[in-house]
C-alpha cells in the first residue's frame, strides 16, 4: 500500500515569553483517490477504496486494538508517523548540509 504523508504545521506559542514552536501533524492521503475505470463499470466502492484505506491511517488516533483490525491499523499508524518524521528529518538535514 502507497500512502503519502501530508504534513500540516501547527504554531505553538509558549506562555509568557516571544517563543513560537511548530508542532507538525501528518495526515494520510493516498496518491490514488478515484479510479474511472471501476466507477465507470459501476463498481463505486472499489472505486475509492483506495482513498479510503490510506486516510483510515490517520482518520482516528488510537484505534481499539482488541481485534486484529485495530491492531493492524495501530501498527500501520506507528509505521506511518515514524517513517514521516523520519523522511522529513533526513529532508531536512540534507537540505541544511547542501545549502539548497
């Protein structure tokens, strides 16, 4: 599954002082969110199922992981958040090495 990290970054502004830190949220969009083909041979589901798998990702924080479901999703969250993170950091640091 091919999912992208979207990030959106939020002030945070400290209390009683001129700091302002930035938290980054991630969302979940997947690179393909309609497929014509499935919608044109009536199969709407199928169509954005796609689409809805990856935002599931990070539709809900901290899914029931008493079934295997809510596991797989949790596990799924976990990989998503840290790979984001991750790949954004290395961005980054390349990026502040390399002068660009």
């Amino acid at each position: 599954q091919v999912v992208l990290a979207v990030p959106y970054d939020t002030p945070v502004p400290g209390y009683q002082n001129n700091t302002v830190n930035t938290m980054r949220l991630w969302s979940a969009r997947s690179p393909n969110s309609f497929d014509l083909s499935y919608f044109n041979h009536g199969n709407y589901i199928k169509a954005v199922i796609d689409r809805n798998l990856a935002e599931n990702i990070s539709r809900v924080l901290y899914p029931n992981d008493n079934v295997f479901e809510g596991k797989e999703l949790r596990l799924k969250q976990e990989f998503f958040l840290v790979s984001a993170t991750l790949q954004d950091i290395m961005r980054r640091y390349k990026n502040f090495r390399t002068g660009l």
